[in-house]
C-alpha cells in the first residue's frame, strides 16, 4: 500500500489501480444479479416470460433486496469511472484533488456532481 513517502506519482497510480479494482468489482457485481435474476427461473418458470427489469423486481422482492440495488451500482462504477477520469498521475492526483476540494469548499454536494 502507498504509504505518504511514496512520491505522488505513484500515490496516484496506486489509487487509480484501486478505483479500477472497485469498478470491475461494482461491475461483476451487477452481472451476477442479472444471473440470479435469470437463475429463479427454475424455481419459478412464469419468470421466463418476464423482460430481465421485471424479473429482477421479482427476485428482488422475494429474496429482501433493493430494487434499485443494481441502478445503484451502475452509478457507482459510472462515478468510480469519473474519478479515475480525473486522477493523473503526472500530476500525482493534484489537480483532481483540488476541484474536488474546490467544489467542496463552494458548498456543492460531492454526489451531486
């Protein structure tokens, strides 16, 4: 893990490495929902006729998960991929992390933006 006497160059490279972790994971998360989704077709075969939205509402319901969970997780890596964006390392992260401080400081909500 970088540590504050690494240079900033490499911090930055090792977050970005971390970010694109995190969205692959966000992303292969979102794809084993859509396979379990299509998976509670053998226990419940009127599934096979549903559109995949209508399924997963289903599922969702019946196994105590957020509807939305998946929406959720799609901005999730849209954002993740925004960050990663915005990280250079030439600059070892500077410039991203004054923006973001900037609009922080202007009073806008970081989820917002």
């Amino acid at each position: 893990m970088a540590t504050e006497h690494d240079p900033p160059a490499n911090r930055a490279e090792l977050l970005r490495r971390h970010v694109t972790r995190t969205a692959r994971h966000g992303t292969s998360l979102i794809a084993d929902l859509q396979a379990l989704a299509e998976a509670f077709e053998l226990l419940l075969p009127e599934l096979a006729d549903a559109t995949a939205s209508e399924r997963w509402v289903e599922v969702a319901r019946m196994t105590g998960l957020d509807p939305a969970l998946p929406a959720h997780l799609a901005d999730l890596v849209e954002t993740l991929a925004d960050v990663l964006a915005g990280l250079r390392s030439d600059d070892g992260g500077a410039a991203w992390l004054h923006h973001q401080r900037a609009r922080l400081d202007a009073g806008e909500d970081a989820a917002a933006a």
